[in-house]
C-alpha cells in the first residue's frame, strides 16, 4: 500500500462519524468529499483541506501553501490527530463549499 493510500485509509477512519465521506484516488493523492462537496486532498504535500472561515478556526496555525504548482492555496491539516475536532471542522466548512459542478452531459 501507498504511503497516500495509507493516509487515506487513515483519514478516512478519522472521519468514520460523519455520514457520506468519501475519497477518489486522482493522479497519485486522493479527492475528499463530504456529502458530494469537495474539501480536501491528500497531495505530496499530505493531507490538505479548502480554506474556509472554519477551516483557518479550527486550523490558526495553518499555513495557505498551494498543494501543487498552479493550484489554489490550501491548508495543510494540523490536527489529523484528534478526531472529534477534525470531525467538527469539516462538518463546520460544509455550508462554506461550493457546491459541485454538474456533469457536463455528452452530445
């Protein structure tokens, strides 16, 4: 198993509480998503969320880095460990997410 892979699995435990988490591996890391809005990633640089209000609450010591060359800056998760308040944050960021983007539907 990848380390990403690891980390994922990892993750994804972390947040076993919330309903309709779910990851998809994409070219090496991994999407997350919470009730179908995007608010994380795990990239090279590990496991990233969107900023948000709650987010940069919940993570003051958090520092915006872009996740890869070109992306918009995210913020690196600094309490993986504790999970109660991982839980609180991401339930916290949802109404702060856009909502996905529909599919564009093929001709």
């Amino acid at each position: 198993m990848s380390k990403n892979a690891e980390l994922a699995a990892y993750v994804t435990e972390q947040l076993s509480d919330l309903e309709d988490i779910r990851n998809i591996p994409m070219m090496g890391g991994y999407v997350f998503y919470y009730g179908e809005k995007i608010f994380g990633g795990i990239y090279d640089k590990g496991f990233m969320v969107k900023v948000t209000q709650a987010s940069q609450k919940y993570m003051p010591d958090s520092v915006q880095e872009p996740p890869y060359q070109g992306a918009k800056p995210m913020l690196p998760v600094t309490i993986l460990e504790d999970k109660e308040m991982l839980q609180a944050m991401v339930r916290e960021m949802y109404p702060e997410l856009p909502e996905r983007k529909p599919k564009k539907k093929k001709e």
